[in-house]
C-alpha cells in the first residue's frame, strides 16, 4: 500500500483518515444494499439516509436555524459567484455591495458584474491584499440589493476575525476554505456557501445554507439550475447530485461530531496548528517573511516567503523529501502556502514546523 505523505494543498485537500476509511470499506458494497456508494441511485432510500444524515449533521455542528434550507449543488463555488447575482441582483436596479479582500472577493465581485450593477465597500488592493478591513472601513449602501464578503482568503491567507453589522441588507459569505473549522452563527447570513473540497468533502458538491425569505425571493425567469427556489424545492434531488461527494461530506461531519467533538474543539485544534507555524516565521529572525498582517492571519492557509526564489525551489524539493507536499503557493502571487484544514493532523504541522526550523537554521546568513 502506498505510503500516505502530508497533503498541505489548499483543495482538493486531504480527508479525514477515518472517513477515507469508511468509503474504502464501502466502496465495494454499501452496507445492506449490495451496491458500490458509487453506483448507488440517487432516489433510493439508501441514499436518502445518507444525504437526511448530511444535512442533520450540519444543523447540528453550525446550529443552523429552522429557516435556513441546506442545499447540496454543484458547480463549486465559483457557480455560486454567478448564482447570487442572478437571483437577487439582476433586474433589481440596485447595486451590490462587495468587500474585496482578495482574489476571491474580486473573482466575485467581476462574475457580479455580468448581472448587475455592482461596487466596491472596501478594497484591499492597494495593501497588497495584507489583512481584513475593520468594520469601521467599510463604506456600506443602505439601499444594496445585498453585501458579499469572502470569510477567508485562500490565496493571500487572510480571514475574518468577526462580520460586519449589515443590518437590513442581506449579508452573502463564501466560506469555502474556513467552513467548518470554527462555530459561526449563520443566523448572522442570509447565504453562506462553501465548496467542499477544502475542509468538507471531496471536490464535486457545494453546500448552500440560505434563508427561507431568500429562497422565495429567487425570480421564476432563471433557468432551473441556477435559480434557489428550484434546487430548495427539490431538496437538492432537482437533478443528480453528486452521490458520492455527499456521501463523503456526511463521513467527514461524522468525523467532526463524534471524533473531535464538534466545532469548538476542531477550532481549538485548528489555533494550535496555526500557532505552530506562525511562530516558525515570526522566530526566523526574518528567513520567512508572513504575508498576512498579524491581526489578520489565517488559521487554515499559513502564507509565506523566502529570502529568494531559488530558495523557495530548494525548500520545496527538501520538503518532498520529508513527506511534505503541495507547499507552493499560488501560481498568481508565488511564495509558499501551508493549508492545515481540519484533516491536517498536529503530526503533520509539527512535521512541517520542524522541517522549518532547521531549513532556516541551515540556509539563513
């Protein structure tokens, strides 16, 4: 059997071992149907079960209110940049308001902007993308058909500490790559999304939680697939869903529940991991230099530089060497980027935090 190394990609990520376990024992045949989870129909009561226990498991780990619906969709969430301007932008004659944090946030702002009017609240740009705005930056429009905001910048490494107060205005969050790693109060949305490859699921299903009064606002002149109202009408079961990828999301919050011991804990875990590798950087004496403004860094995408390119390339190839995988940062910004999303065991950070020490303890002048 091949040798499992550690897998710091920012998505698809790496799984919980138990689950992987799980499905590799399932894989064949789901137990008391016969059939491989990945044959398995659809509209069976097997997989009824399975997505009824998904979304119970989320209710339960977010406390996710009555009136909020729980959609599994797909198309990641780069769909859900078009999707939200199309039900609530379009044809409004209201702009929307975005907080532009990073790539992400500006991604979506640009799909927006094929729909509808839309305007920038805040816009880190101009820093580099460094940190997170404080509430009191924002330039927020009473009048906004809704104000989108990224919980967490994969990228740049980045992520909000707490929301802002939009009050009347719809509050839309892409919480793609921080879902599930801490207590949220999605009473605080009105759509919070995330797709689930970073710390849900494997890539191929996005989770959706939209409140009931948004779900009825959604026009009926949208084509099926992209219009709320469909897909919260048809209990996710519209079309195919992605059998599989959500059978797998109900392994992984099984995982959360019952393993860890729900989202308090995983958060805890998750600080320490990030402590770990924020204090290698900051003790570098300047060998690695941290993207992320202090007060606004990331605990599950750990952002970072060498003194040099030909560096970074060395520290790479020793990290291989050591088990250490998907360290490159991205292809847009470069440097190096450790994504300890919750399946990352301490094991694997202190492996990383070690190999750091001493690659700097060696290569530093």
């Amino acid at each position: 059997m091949e040798k499992r190394i550690f897998n710091f990609s920012p998505g698809p990520a790496m799984l919980p071992l138990p689950a992987l376990e799980q499905a590799q024992r399932d894989l064949l045949a789901l137990p008391g149907t016969g059939i491989s989870i990945l044959e398995i129909s659809h509209r069976s009561k097997a997989f009824a079960a399975i997505i009824e226990q998904a979304e119970a498991n989320l209710r339960t780990l977010l406390a996710i209110p009555d009136d909020y619906h729980v959609l599994f969709l797909q198309g990641g969430a780069l769909l859900q940049f078009g999707m939200v301007p199309m039900n609530f932008l379009r044809g409004t004659g209201r702009s929307a308001d975005y907080v532009v944090t990073g790539s992400w946030a500006k991604k979506a702002m640009e799909e927006a902007a094929t729909q509808g009017q839309v305007r920038a609240a805040w816009d880190g740009k101009a820093g580099n993308y460094k940190q997170m705005p404080d509430a009191g930056d924002l330039q927020l429009d009473r009048n906004a058909a809704y104000v989108y905001l990224c919980s967490n910048e994969t990228i740049q490494g980045i992520q909000f500490r707490s929301y802002p107060d939009t009050g009347d205005v719809p509050l839309v969050c892409d919480a793609s790559s921080d879902f599930l790693c801490r207590p949220v109060s999605v009473g605080r949305f009105a759509i919070l999304f995330a797709c689930a490859q970073k710390n849900a699921g494997p890539a191929g299903v996005t989770i959706v939680i939209i409140r009931d009064d948004m779900v009825r606002r959604a026009p009926k002149d949208l084509p099926s697939m992209v219009n709320y109202r469909v897909m919260a009408e048809g209990k996710s079961l519209f079309n195919t869903p992605p059998v599989f990828a959500v059978y797998m999301v109900k392994l992984v919050t099984d995982w959360l529940l019952n393993t860890v011991g729900g989202l308090e804990k995983m958060e805890q875990i998750n600080r320490r991991k990030a402590q770990m590798l924020y204090e290698a950087i900051d003790d570098s004496n300047g060998f690695y230099a941290g993207h992320a403004d202090p007060f606004s860094r990331s605990i599950m995408n750990v952002t970072f530089r060498l003194p040099n390119a030909a560096l970074e390339e060395q520290f790479f190839k020793e990290a291989k060497e050591h088990g250490l995988a998907e360290l490159k940062g991205h292809r847009s910004v470069g440097g190096c980027r450790a994504s300890i999303y919750n399946a990352m065991p301490i094991e694997g950070v202190q492996t990383l935090r070690d190999f750091m020490v001493d690659f700097c303890k060696r290569n530093a002048k």
